[in-house]
C-alpha cells in the first residue's frame, strides 16, 4: 500500500465540536497520527449532539461525534490537575502539530500557551482556532453555533429580500474554519521544512468566513454601500432561483445566464408561447420581469420530478439542478460514482455510511479511505501512556484511580 | 530570504471567475509567484462581473477581480492557437503547481492534460477544480454557485430552523457565492497538501477538486443522522424544512440591524428577559411557571416563545445593536450583532487584528479589501500588489523570462495569440 503522505506526523489534538475536529479529521485521514485528548470530567460536548438516550452508553452513539473523528486516537487527560498538565508537556516533545479551539483565556489558565508550549519544543506547531480570534476587544465573547456567521458579515447578506438576515443549517462557519486551518497546518508544515522552526496559527473563524464576501467588502470601501439581501436572485441574471417539483417539497434549481441559454431553455421545456414574448427576450428584461417570469416557469416545474427537470436542462446546456434533500445526498448517482462515502463498521453502532474526509480532493498518487472508525472513549491509553511515553502498568493505574485518566466519563 | 511562507513556489494559474483565482490567491498572499493567464481581450469574466465604482462598469475596476488577484502577474495568452499552447507547455517547465477550473476534457483536447504536462515537468501539481469533479454523469453539466449549493444539499437545508410554509419559502441560496469560495479553499488546502507529500513520495500529482463534494462534504453530520435514526426525531427535524423549532434561532430586530440570542439555558433568558424588562417581568399573567423546574428550550419556546419576543422586541427596538449586545454580554447572555459589511468597517475588534488591508491600484485609488483567513506569527500574510491590469506582465514574462524577442510580441499580440 503506497505511504500516506502525512505518515511519520503527529498531532495532539485538544479541538472540540466541529471545526478543529474536521481540521484534524483530514490530517488523520492524509496518514497523520492524531492524538485526541478528552477529559473523563469533560467529553467533548459533540458527543451530546443528537446522541440517543437511555442506552448503553449514549456518548459512543453520537452521529456528528462518530462522522468527524474518523481514523484517530482517543485518550483522556484531565489538563487542569499538574500530573496531567505534564503528561501533556511530554507529548508535546513528541509531537509535532498541537490544535485547540478554546476561547483564548482557556489555555493560558492550563498553563500550555503557545511561548510555554515553543520552549518545551521549538518545532512545535500550534494551531488555535476561536471563534473571534485570539485577540481583539471580541476574543472572550463566547462563540456559540449561531454567532460566527451572524459576526462574520455572511448573515447579513443571506435571507429572502422582505426578511431578516438567515443562516445555513449546517453552520458553514465550523467546517470553513477546518478546511483553512488544515491548509494553514500545510503551510506551516511547509515553512518548518526550510527554517526547522514551529510557529502558532492564530485562525479566527469569523475572519476566515468574511474572505467569502470580500467583494462585498470592496463594494463597500468604493460605494459606501451595503448589500441587500437578494433571496435566490442574482444581481444581473434571470431566471436565477429555485422552482418546485412534482412531490412533497421538492424543488429544482435553474440559472440561465445569456439569451443563447434562454433560446435553449425555451426549446427543452416544449417552446410554450409566454417563452418567445418580447418582455423575456433578452437579459434585462428577464431581469426586470422576473417575477411573473418565475411563475410561469414553475407551472411547468411543478408537474415534473426534479431530476427529470435538470436532465432535461443540462441536455441543452442549461445549468440546472435537483435541490438534493439528505436521503438524497445519500442515493445521488454522480456522488455515488465519486465515492464520497464509505460503509465502515464500529462498535456500539454497527455498521453505518460516512463521507471520506479528504474526499473532495481526489489525489491521483494518495488514493484515500478511512482506515479506522472514531474511536471509543480513551480506547488509546494505553498505547499512548505504555508505548509513546513509556510508563509502567503501575503508573497508568495511579492516573486512573486518581481520575486523570480512564474509559468511562464521570458523574453518569 | 524571504519571511514569507510560500515564497520558493511557482504557480501557473489558468483559471476564471472565482474558485481557481481564489485558491491561487490563497498561495499568492503568502508569497508565491502566481503568473494568471487571462483570454487575450477579454480577459477574466470578473472583470466584467463587478462590483464597480459608481457603478460604472470598466474591466480594470471590478471588485470581486481586484479583491481575487491580489499579487498576481497577469499575461494574456490563447492556448487554443498553436503557439499559444505551446507558450503554456514552456512555462509549465517552470512551475511547481498548476492550477485551473475549465471545463473537464478541456485541458486534454488542448494537449495539456496532466499525462501530457507531467512529462514535461514530472514534479508538476496539477489542481483541477470545477463543479462536478472530472469523471461521473455529471462531470459536464453546466453549473454555477446556485447549482452547486443546490447539488451538494446546502440549499435544502437554508434557512436555519427551517420555514413556517414551505411552500412559500423556497430552500435558500447562502448570500454572495459562498460555495465558489468554498470550493477555492478545499483546493488550496488540496494543493498544500500536495506540495507536502512531493515531498514524501517524491512525485506530483493531478488534485480534482469537485465543487459539488467540497459542499457535501461540510454537510457530512447530516447524512449520519439518516443511517443512526431511521425512524425517529432527527428524521423529523433534519429531513423536513417545515419549522420544527420555533424561534429556536432568535434574530431580534434593533433600531440598526440585528442581534442574534444564543440563550439555551433557563438562566441565560431570565437574565435577558430582566434586562428588557425589569425585575418584575415574571409577575406578569403571560410568563407564569415559564421559568419553574427543569429547563427544557424547545418547551420553553413553544409555550412562551411568543410572549417572551414581543416583550424582547420591545426593548431591542428602542436600541442600537451595539447598545443591546454590550447590555447582554455584561451579563454573560449570549447575544451578538449580525453585522452588515459597514459594521465589520467600522469594527474596532477587526481594525485591532489589522484583518483589513488598504491597496493602491492605478485604476481605482486606494480601496479597502479583507486580509487573511488566517494569521502565522512567522510568516506573515501580505498582499505587496495590487491585482494586475490584462496582459501587465506580457513583456516581463514572454520575454523576460522565455526569451523572445519584442517583434515576436508584436506578431503574437497581431494574430490573437496574446
């Protein structure tokens, strides 16, 4: 089996929920060794997330938990006592990358800052990623699900015109934060290869997602103004939304983009007369009209499946597409093709689907798949404490019975 | 030696609009050298796209391409001609990464698909970034940052907390165009990666990057939450637009703008409902046992989640953002302003992390753009040009760099070639 590029890397892995989690699941799955250090006293709160109760141990039963900590190791440290602290300051000679998301007072009170962390080794490289950055008047606001695209500018610009400001079910801001500081990780990897020197990544999430609306941003610093909030429109182009489908809220996506594209439209959808008037004939007038433009297109939409809808689309050259729902995200031929997913089996939870990390990035040298299932909590100890570290049976008893180490959380 | 992180890297960027350019700004504000080939005339469509000073359209003052090609070199070049493709394969020669986001089989009926190029320079990294990725049924639809939010489940599942009719409100596009952005980030952490693992195999490699999984893989913890409960809540919530938790995301409406009301515990809103209204807003008819026993939010808002906003909205309107999230988080409450592209202006949090940085171009003064996603204490982001005028760098490169000569310009600029 060809090596995994990251093979040979180590990194102690402090993140929690989402972001710093997804950072470190692409590293793992890339061949890294990712250490992931929880607290008996403190699982990481992503284990609550929508994890069955009254079960046998609901914190192995967590879908979110179990889909972003693929392929790493699970050991469990209690940070705030000093026999753990040092514990950590070991692994930290060892190691070669360390990532948390704390908001940024947290780890200076563990005493395991970035200047103490570069003295134990000055090729470590520390990756902190908090909501607002680790410094600046909003650093201590605590960074909560629905705050870092509300903070970042993002909201402001997503919503139906008439309505106040949105955002996406799926917290875009976590996984942003992720895939940046994964390539900020390679950077700094990168630069430590030439200057044998570590460095730390100060990567604010909201900093990361308001480079999305940097346009927005310039149109604000040329015209002093701000944008307003467009629904599924766009600021030129007609049609542009979305259209419903035959079926229990099913919709279609349409865009059309030059009055080549609309001639062809017209054409695939049967060439009704309303397509050929004058009001729709060219791209301003589609603009200006779209409202009853929308309509009409619907009447037809509304009888049809909506992958028949886009095929029929795409035939012509169309830019169309199905409003994939979960299930379908799941059955979706083109990503079934790709491989997005992978069926993996782990205790506890049997035998479920997961996307592969890194795949949306198919590298024709490293072909990946996930190697190992998330692991159960503190199934690492051993190996971590015995093996990487050296100590004796005796000493990673006295850790346990002190509860700064063990498998089953506290207070349950 | 440069104290910028990439500065030994050469980029070969043959990419529009905003997924390639961005991924190679990525590496081109940490130092490298990005030389963008643009159509010869036309250029970039961003160029066209805007946002424009007085809105007055003019192809070297478009926002969304100043802000995307920040210290990039510009050349024109036509690969379709025969001389053209061949300019392309001599500086391929010379570069590390190429990146580009046409069409698929585009590359190939040009002569400059990977196996071609990589013989030519076998260190080479070669990105390819577009919607669907390079192989598949739909690997030649037509797509834009609509489809693709629509594609990859992100649409379905917009607005946050769903809608009252969903009928009515159609699944919602993120504003801008977040997923082309997305897509430019997945490919340059991609592209990083790659560069780290010539250095362990030894080889470069072709990176395809699909738009379409780059989205879908963000939306990941939604597709467990289907295979885990087949039958139960999370069907119900996550597989169903319909609002399910009323009020659960809590935009309040001030004299300015927004606040969002992160609140989830029972003391975190009767602290709140204290600021808004008094100690004795509990006495009131409407609010009795709202706060008794164990709090449960989804009970709590069903029950009281009318009431309680309206008493809300009535202190909040009456202030600013700013006036009622400084009120909230002296408290510890956890509310935060949705801040419009003027709030991040004026921000002083952002000026003191210098996130904004104020470029010089000739075309359009000094103006404002957003600086890096994120910050290196030893090698620092920094945009040292402004994005380039078409063609700027046409002399400097044909024949600074490959040697032709100024007549050999000419011709190539007569017969369309650049």
């Amino acid at each position: 089996m060809p090596k995994l590029p990251l093979e040979g890397i180590r990194v102690i892995d402090l993140t929690m929920f989402w972001s710093g989690p997804y950072a470190t699941n692409l590293l793992a799955s890339l061949g890294a060794e990712v250490i992931k250090i929880e607290a008996i006293q403190r699982l990481d709160g992503w284990r609550g997330g929508a994890a069955q109760v009254d079960v046998e141990k609901p914190w192995e039963r967590s879908p979110l938990w179990n889909t972003v900590n693929t392929d790493k190791l699970d050991i469990t440290l209690d940070l705030t006592r000093p026999r753990g602290a040092e514990i950590f300051k070991r692994l930290v000679k060892i190691g070669d990358i360390v990532a948390e998301n704390y908001t940024p007072r947290v780890m200076k009170n563990f005493g395991l800052d970035y200047p103490v962390l570069k003295e134990i080794n000055p090729q470590i490289i520390m990756i902190s990623l908090p909501a607002h950055g680790s410094t600046g008047p909003w650093k201590d606001y605590p960074g909560f699900a629905a705050s870092i695209e509300q903070m970042s500018g993002i909201s402001q610009l997503t919503g139906y015109p008439d309505g106040p400001p949105r955002m996406t079910e799926l917290n875009v801001s976590d996984p942003t934060a992720g895939i940046n500081g994964m390539a900020a990780i390679m950077v700094a990897l990168l630069c430590r290869q030439m200057t044998g020197k570590g460095q730390h990544i100060d990567l604010s999430q909201i900093e990361a997602l308001t480079s999305f609306v940097g346009d927005a941003i310039v149109d604000y610093s040329m015209n002093r103004r701000v944008q307003p909030r467009r629904g599924n429109r766009h600021p030129s182009m007609a049609p542009h939304g979305y259209y419903r489908c035959q079926g229990d809220d099913l919709w279609v996506g349409i865009s059309v983009s030059s009055d080549e594209e609309w001639q062809q439209f017209g054409r695939a959808i049967g060439a009704p007369s309303w397509a050929g008037e004058e009001r729709f004939a060219d791209s301003l007038s589609r603009w200006h009209n779209q409202d009853e433009l929308d309509k009409l297109i619907e009447g037809w939409t509304i009888k049809r499946d909506h992958y028949e809808v886009m095929n029929t689309l795409q035939r012509v050259g169309v830019a169309a597409g199905a409003v994939l729902t979960p299930a379908e995200v799941l059955t979706d031929p083109h990503l079934k093709e790709q491989g997005v997913f992978q069926t993996v089996e782990r205790d506890i939870v049997g035998v479920h689907p997961y996307p592969i990390p890194s795949a949306p990035m198919k590298l024709s040298e490293s072909p990946i798949t996930i190697r190992r299932p998330s692991p159960l909590l503190g199934e690492h100890n051993d190996y971590v404490f015995g093996e990487l570290l050296g100590m004796s049976k005796e000493e990673i008893q006295s850790l346990v019975d002190d509860q700064i180490t063990g498998t089953m959380p506290l207070g349950i | 030696m440069s104290d910028q992180a990439l500065a030994d890297l050469k980029v070969l960027e043959y990419a529009d609009f905003i997924s390639g350019p961005f991924c190679t700004k990525l590496m081109a504000d940490l130092g490298a050298e990005v030389i963008k080939i643009e159509q010869p005339s036309l250029g970039d469509p961003a160029r066209r796209t805007g946002p424009f000073p007085n809105d007055i359209p003019h192809p070297e003052r478009s926002g969304l391409f100043l802000y995307l090609n920040t210290n990039k070199r510009s050349m024109t070049l036509d690969p379709l001609t025969q001389t053209g493709a061949s300019i392309f394969k001599e500086l391929v020669k010379t570069v590390d990464i190429l990146v580009e986001n046409m069409p698929p089989s585009t590359m190939e009926k040009l002569g400059l698909d990977y196996e071609s190029l990589s013989q030519l320079n076998p260190g080479l990294i070669m990105t390819s970034v577009t919607p669907f990725g390079q192989f598949g049924p739909y690997s030649h639809y037509k797509a834009n940052d609509l489809i693709c939010c629509q594609m990859s489940g992100l649409a379905y599942h917009t607005p946050a907390g769903g809608v009252d009719n969903p009928e009515e409100g159609p699944p919602l596009k993120p504003g801008g165009r977040q997923s082309d952005f997305i897509a430019g980030s997945t490919a340059a952490a991609a592209t990083m990666f790659a560069v780290i693992a010539r250095q362990t195999l030894g080889v470069g490699q072709h990176l395809d990057v699909s738009q379409q999984e780059s989205i879908a893989s963000f939306l990941r913890h939604q597709v467990p939450f289907y295979t885990y409960d087949p039958e139960g809540a999370y069907q119900r919530a996550f597989g169903s637009r319909a609002r399910i938790r009323r009020g659960a995301f809590g935009y309040l409406p001030c004299k300015d703008g927004y606040v969002i009301n992160g609140s989830r515990e029972g003391y975190q809103w009767r602290d709140l409902m204290v600021l808004a209204a008094g100690d004795e807003w509990e006495k009131d008819e409407r609010f009795k046992g709202a706060l008794d026993g164990e709090f449960d939010l989804a009970t709590f808002l069903l029950e009281w989640g009318e009431s309680v906003r309206s008493v809300l909205l009535e202190w909040t309107m009456k202030h600013t953002t700013g006036e009622v999230t400084a009120a909230a988080q002296s408290k510890g409450i956890p509310i935060v302003p949705c801040n419009s592209t003027e709030d991040l202006f004026e921000s002083s949090h952002l000026a003191e992390r210098e996130f904004f940085t104020e470029i010089d171009h000739s075309q359009t003064g000094k103006l404002t753009y957003p600086g890096a996603p994120y910050q290196l204490s030893e090698t620092p982001w920094r945009v040292d040009r402004s994005a380039p005028l078409l063609g700027q760098h046409n002399e400097e490169i044909l024949c600074g760099k490959l040697g032709y000569s100024k007549q050999e310009l000419v011709s190539m600029r007569e017969s369309g070639v650049i």
